[in-house]
C-alpha cells in the first residue's frame, strides 16, 4: 500500500483533518493536508520541532520519544517517529481522544516501516 493510501485510511478512520509523511530533514513525502497548509513550511517547522525534542530527550538522558503532541484549544497535532527517515505528522480537532489517534498511527507507522 502506498503512502497516499496510507494517509487517506488514517483520515477516514481517524477523522482527522490532515497527515503527512515528513522526512526527518524537512521535505514532503506524502500529504493529505488542507488546503490552507503550506505544506513545505509545515514539513520544516515539524521537523524543526522533531529534531529539537530529540536533542532535549538525549540531553535528559530518557527513553526514546514516541511522539509530541501539540495542543491548542483549536486541535492538536501530532508527530511521530516513521522509521529512521521519516515523520508522521498529524492534525486533528479536540473531538477525538488523542490516545486513539496515537494508536491508528501508531499502526500506519508499523505499516509504512514493514
């Protein structure tokens, strides 16, 4: 299954308002974002954001990081580790409890990966 398939099953099982596959350097893989999204500022700034949490997880000497979540009272988005490469990025509405959206791309994650 390819990495727009991926994405759309994320958002009609999810009903999020949009995903994408992020390098981790910042260029757009796959997207199913908005409109409105500047999809290359949008992949920057989430791998920005990535790579500095990162840096503050080895400095904290923790375990490694499973995701960051962003919350507004507007939504939330949610990046995630997509294998050594890539980024899952999320955003979503406050409608959905964020366990359960963690959860489905926790599974598209398994899936792009294997």
């Amino acid at each position: 299954m390819d990495m727009d398939e991926l994405l759309d099953r994320l958002r009609k099982n999810s009903r999020v308002s949009g995903s994408a596959v992020i390098s981790r350097d910042g260029v757009v893989v796959a997207s199913d974002c908005p409109e409105d999204v500047a999809n290359e500022s949008f992949a920057i700034m989430c791998a920005t954001v990535m790579g500095a949490a990162k840096t503050i997880n080895t400095e904290l000497k923790m375990s490694e990081l499973e995701n960051i979540i962003l919350h507004s009272n507007d939504g939330n988005i949610i990046l995630m580790g997509a294998g050594r490469r890539n980024l899952l990025v999320v955003i979503a509405d406050n409608s959905h409890p964020i366990e359960t959206i963690t959860s489905k791309m926790a599974e598209i994650v398994n899936e792009m990966c294997n």
